[in-house]
C-alpha cells in the first residue's frame, strides 16, 4: 500500500503520475472487473530464475489517501526514511492493522475473514516492537484524531478477548485498557459457496 498525504490529486491522477515516472517501476493494467473505467498499478520486483526460466515477478500497489479508510493525515515532518522509503509513523500503523483485522473478521466473505489470521500474527509482532521502541498511545500521539484512537480502544478490547495473554499485557504497556470485551461479536458466516471452509475458519 502507498498512502499519499494529499487532497490535490484522487486516486487515479497519482497511480497516472507514478506509472509515467522515468524509473519504469510503476505500470498500470485494465481492471478485470467487467465495464471497470479504473486501472490498476503495479509495481515491478527483482526477476527471478529457474534452470530454463525467467520470471518476471510484480506486486499490485493500492493508492490510498487520507480519510479513506480511516487513514489520518500525517504531517511530512512526522514521516522518517527507512531504507531511502518514507515509512508511515508507528502507532497509526499498529492501529490500521487492528481496524483491517478488525474489518477482516467481520466480514461475510471468506477470501477476507481467512485474511485475519494473518493479521493476528502481524499485529502481535508489531506488539513486540512496540514496547521494544516504548511506544506510547498517550505519549507521543497526541496529534492522533480523537476519533480514531478512541475506535482503536474498543478494538483493543475485541482483540484481546480473542488473542494471546502475551498481547493483552503489550497492550497495556503502550497505554491501551485490555479489559476483555463483555460480549465477542460473533464471525458472521461466509458467503454459501465457501461453506465447506467453516471448520477451516473457526
């Protein structure tokens, strides 16, 4: 995903500007969605090579900006460099990542709610690097929307009644209230044609 922090240019102005940047890592294909308008970038990775073959390798880029998705606008002097990559602050990361896996397991389609086992394992990895880096929701995030955080405490809650012990304590240590929601929303059913996954899901 590339998050871009404009309100001058939509979605398909910036995949535009991208797939015409001189580098040629960005491409655009037609969309498959039958009468879709919209095209979809990609972005090209190294080759690589069997004994006979060359394959070309591509990664599907998402364009995003703020406010779809929740995302809040984050200030150029908050963004640093890793690797040469600007790289989106750590807490708003961690919190959009519970909000997909949130998303994920709420959803009736099971392409999306097999997503949230993966999430889990991401979330929880980035629980470990976030007491190593001594994050802290009510430290250095202040400029957070109001909104957004408080969504992200109620998730908190979801998540640790269906997590690990170990990620209820992490939570607390980077300022969250891990009390255990009351009721757990159930995982809805998967759309018919995927129910012989169930047993798989749950």
């Amino acid at each position: 995903d590339l998050v871009v922090m404009t309100y001058s240019y939509e979605q398909e102005s910036l995949k535009r500007i991208l797939a015409n940047d001189p580098s040629g890592v960005f491409y655009l294909r037609p969309a498959k969605t039958p009468g879709a308008t919209y095209k979809v970038l990609f972005a090209s990775l190294a080759s690589t090579s069997s004994l006979y073959t060359r394959y070309h390798r591509s990664c599907k880029v998402d364009v995003l900006k703020p406010e779809i998705m929740n995302i809040p606008f984050i200030d150029s002097h908050r963004i640093v460099d890793i690797d040469a990559l600007p790289v989106m602050p750590f807490m708003p990361l961690l919190l959009l990542k519970l909000q997909a896996w949130e998303d994920h397991r709420k959803s009736t389609r099971y392409d999306f709610q097999a997503k949230q086992y993966v999430d889990v394992r991401d979330i929880e990895k980035l629980l470990v690097i976030a007491v190593q880096r001594r994050e802290h929701i009510d430290k250095d995030e202040k400029w957070l929307p109001s909104s957004f955080v408080n969504a992200a405490r109620e998730r908190v809650k979801l998540f640790v009644s269906v997590g690990s012990a170990s990620s209820r304590e992490r939570w607390v240590r980077i300022g969250f209230d891990a009390t255990i929601a009351r009721s757990v929303p159930r995982t809805p059913d998967a759309p018919l044609a995927s129910r012989g996954f169930n047993a798989y899901r749950r």
